[in-house]
C-alpha cells in the first residue's frame, strides 16, 4: 500500500528547494521501489494570504493523516506585522504541538570536501558527526502563563514560563539513548542545572532514564560550556539531548561546523515515527526566486523521512551518497562556495543530485 507524504512548499525560498526534493521522489519512485503519493497544502505567510489564517483546517487535517511530511520554510518579514497568534512561524508551532512532534532530530555532520567551508579550521571539525536530539513541544516556547502585561505601577513586563513535566523529558531521553546505541552509544545532556529548577529537574529525570542503558554512556553539561565546547572541539560530541530552547540554539551554532545552514537537515517524529521534515535554515526572502537557494537540507530532509518513517534505510543512503558526490566533484551553491570550485544554481544542483541518484539505482 502506498505511503502518503504532505508536500508543504512554504515561503520564501521553500517552494523552490522543495521542488528539487519532490524530483528525487520521483526518481526513486520510478526507478527505486519507493511506493508513495503526494499531496500539497498550504502553511505559513502565503497560506495567511489566500487563506486568511497561516495554518488552514484543511492543512491541520491533512498533516494528521498523511504518512510523513516534507517541509520547506515558513515567515519573512512580509508577515511579521501580524498578530503573534497569526504569524507563520506560530503555526509551524501549533502543527508541531498538534501532531506531538517531540523529538526533532538534527544531524550536524560534515562532508569531508566541505571542511575548507567551515568557519572552523579543518583539523577541528574533519570527521564531524554530531545529533542533536532537541525537545521540540514542551519548554518555554509553549509554557503558561506567557505574554506582555502593564502592572498598576505603570511598568510593562514580558513573561514566559520555562516547564516540563517527567513524562516529557523521559520520552526524549529514551529517542536520544536508543539513537546512541545505532552511533558511538555516548549522550550528553546539555542543560543549566546550577541556576534553573526546571533543569535540575530534567538532569535528574534524564539520569534516571540512563539507568536502564548501561550500554551508553551518559554524561551532563551546563548550555554555556556546551556552545564554547562546540566551536573549541565538537567531535567530543555523539548524541546531544537537551531542552526545546537550548536545543534551537546549539543546533544553529552547529550550523557554523559544518559550513552552511544551508547542509542542515532535521526531522520531527512522534512516538510512532511519523515526522515533519525540513531543512534547519529559514526562508531566505533575499534570495528567494533567483535560483540561488541550496537544496541540499532539504534533499538531506528527504533522506531522514526514508530512514526513520519509511524505513527504507537503503534508499536513505543512496540518497546521502548522490548529495556527497556531488560535493566531492566541487559544485556548489553561493552559501558553500569556495574560489576553485563551480557555482551553481538551485536547478542545477538539483539536477546533479538526481544523475549521481539515477547511477547509484541502475
């Protein structure tokens, strides 16, 4: 029976390296095996101004039945005039919310022909392979009581509230021990323990969880010597595992280590391994329609919507290999460019993709 997959293109530059996405579905549809159908919906600014609102019901209904999701961006400053409770990047967290897409998983791994482009030298960041396992529906981006109030004295004051239940850290844990045990079976649990209960609370929660995989080695690091430890030796790391808004963070620093947010991919999953998967980067509303967007997170999007909800690990695989072969014969888009190597643009890339891809199936 076919897989479903909900194409949303997005905002920004999201239709353009989306596109480049769906023509890898194709390619292994026809010539790989891949049994799926596609469907297209609406999500973020442009959804706001056909629609009305930036995640439409239809939306919302079609991502609760499809198989998987595959993501482009959503937001620009078009938008950003609207009320919080409108704007694109709020919807995208409402779906996440909705869906229980805890676990949002972000590879921060480094193509070897791609060390000169790190803003690292090469010696630091060869060989990297680092997850970053990032609590994505709890936290202080979805805590209560939350907003901007006008006390009687006069005085204004934003509040937010930073809190997690055990159940809500455990289940992550368990996402990051299990993925441990398929890498070097090291986690390293990043919090601020020695200021904030709450993640007092979550290192004692994720230490209990530990127990029951004494297979892994487990170890705990406070956020601020974590981001100072990514830049000074980041092969340190195996699995990272750590609050929603730590994990926002450190992800995007790794973004750094490998050359460009523009090779980051990430998924979403639930507890049943359906999951929303986009590229870490945003919506690039500067380069948008000018064929110059790297499609390569989002091609590296597609191959973890293979590996963990589809589990066609060696369709997964064959995909990464095209994405490295074609970084190895020195193509690149403006964000991975280098003086030496050739220049090329959204489409072209992609079509590079798809010839290595097309090799590796015959």
């Amino acid at each position: 029976m076919a897989k479903n997959i909900l194409v949303i293109p997005g905002d920004g530059i999201g239709p353009e390296i989306v596109s480049q996405a769906v023509r890898v579905i194709d390619a292994l549809s026809s010539s790989g095996g891949l049994d799926v159908s596609l469907e297209y919906a609406d999500l973020g600014g442009e959804a706001y101004d056909r629609t009305g609102h930036p995640l439409p019901d239809s939306t919302l209904s079609m991502a609760k039945s499809c198989d998987a999701i595959l993501f482009g961006a959503a937001g620009g400053p078009k938008w950003d005039v609207l009320p919080r409770a409108l704007r694109p990047e709020t919807a995208l967290l409402r779906l996440r919310r909705e869906l229980d897409l805890f676990a949002n998983l972000r590879p921060a791994i480094l193509f070897p022909a791609l060390a000169s482009s790190s803003s690292l030298k090469s010696e630091i960041v060869a060989g990297l392979d680092i997850m970053i396992i990032r609590e994505l529906t709890g936290g202080i981006y979805f805590g209560e009581p939350r907003g901007v109030e006008t006390l009687d004295s006069g005085r204004r004051r934003g509040f937010n509230t930073l809190v997690y239940y055990d159940d809500e850290i455990s289940r992550i844990a368990h996402v990051a021990f299990k993925i441990a045990r398929q890498r070097a079976s090291r986690v390293c649990s990043i919090d601020k323990a020695n200021v904030l209960e709450t993640t007092e609370f979550w290192r004692e929660v994720v230490t209990e969880v530990g127990g029951g995989y004494p297979d892994v080695e487990l170890s705990h690091m406070l956020v601020d010597n974590a981001a100072m430890q990514l830049v000074r030796n980041p092969k340190q790391f195996d699995v990272i595992v750590t609050t929603n808004m730590f994990g926002d963070i450190l992800s995007d620093i790794s973004a750094m280590l490998t050359g460009s947010i523009g090779m980051l991919p990430s998924a979403s999953l639930d507890s049943n391994q359906k999951g929303l998967y986009e590229p870490v980067h945003g919506t690039a509303p500067d380069i948008a329609g000018q064929d110059m967007a790297n499609p390569l997170a989002t091609i590296l999007s597609l191959a973890m919507l293979l590996r963990y909800t589809f589990l066609e690990d060696g369709l997964a695989d064959m995909v990464e290999q095209a994405v490295e072969r074609v970084i190895e014969r020195g193509l690149r888009t403006p964000d991975i460019y280098f003086e030496g190597a050739e220049k090329v643009g959204t489409k072209r890339m992609g079509d590079e993709v798809l010839n290595e891809l097309q090799q590796l199936l015959n």
